[in-house]
C-alpha cells in the first residue's frame, strides 16, 4: 500500500494551517492593539489549563524563549497576566490571566471558532467525528512514540 501522506506533505499541510489561523487570528491583535504573540500566549494559557508556564508555550506552542519572555513581562506588566511562584520548583513561574484578560480571550476565542466552522465547511458531522477520532489515536500514538 502506497503511502498516502509523505513527511514533506504534512510539514507542508501543518505549514498552511499555522498560516491559515495566524492570519484569522490577525484581526484579534489589532481590535486590542497588542503583538499577536501576546495574544497568542493569552489564548494558549485559556485553552491549555494544563500549560502554564513560559516555558510550557515554548515547548508545546514552538515560539521563540525570546518572544515568550518579551511578551510575558509586557502582559504581566499591563495586568493581563499575574505570576506566581510554583511550590517546589523556584526556576518556574505560573502564568493566570486575570480579569482584565477576559475580553481578548472571549474575542480569540470567538475567532477560533470562526475559523474552525471555516475550515471544516463542506463536510458532514460524521467526516468532523471521525478526524477528530483519528486525531485522537494519532496523539496518542504521538505520545507513545516520545515515551520510548
């Protein structure tokens, strides 16, 4: 059986959604004049409750420690953000959003689904159930594989 999905093929595939969302999420940026890294690090830190450090949107989200940091120290400093001191581990900071956050979140939030209901147009409930189920055992596999 012929491979049906190369790793050049899904590097480009990933390329393209990261680019498709980037420029969806572009009007959040603007409507709250903030660097869209900086929204972008509100809306993993709402989305990823289990995420919650500076270096965690590193790790998962592949943005620049420099970025992060950059953005971090002007969310906190603008009351976005508050950081805490995690119990335990003096090198990692906790990151919460906080009230003032909220609106931008609630946006984001609005955008991403817009792109969502956009991307996934044209295709039944059962198509979005079962790649969503695909998605599903293909992390899992993912997981498996860093495990080891």
């Amino acid at each position: 059986m012929e491979n049906f999905l190369t790793a050049a093929k899904l590097h480009v595939h990933a390329k393209r959604f990261m680019d498709a969302y980037s420029a969806a999420m572009q009007p959040l940026s603007r409507e709250f004049a903030i660097p869209q890294t900086a929204a972008e690090i509100l809306l993993f830190l709402a989305n990823n409750p289990d995420y919650s450090t500076a270096g965690d949107i590193v790790n998962v989200r592949k943005i620049k420690a420099n970025l992060v940091s950059v953005n971090v120290e002007k969310l906190a400093k603008d009351g976005y953000i508050e950081r805490t001191n995690i119990e335990g581990d003096r090198r990692k900071i906790r990151l919460s959003l906080t009230e003032k956050a909220q609106p931008i979140v609630g946006r984001g939030k609005q955008l991403q689904q817009s792109f969502f209901d956009m991307l996934f147009e044209n295709t039944t409930d059962e198509m979005k159930k079962n790649f969503t189920e695909t998605v599903g055992i293909i992390d899992r596999n993912l997981d498996e594989m860093l495990k080891g």
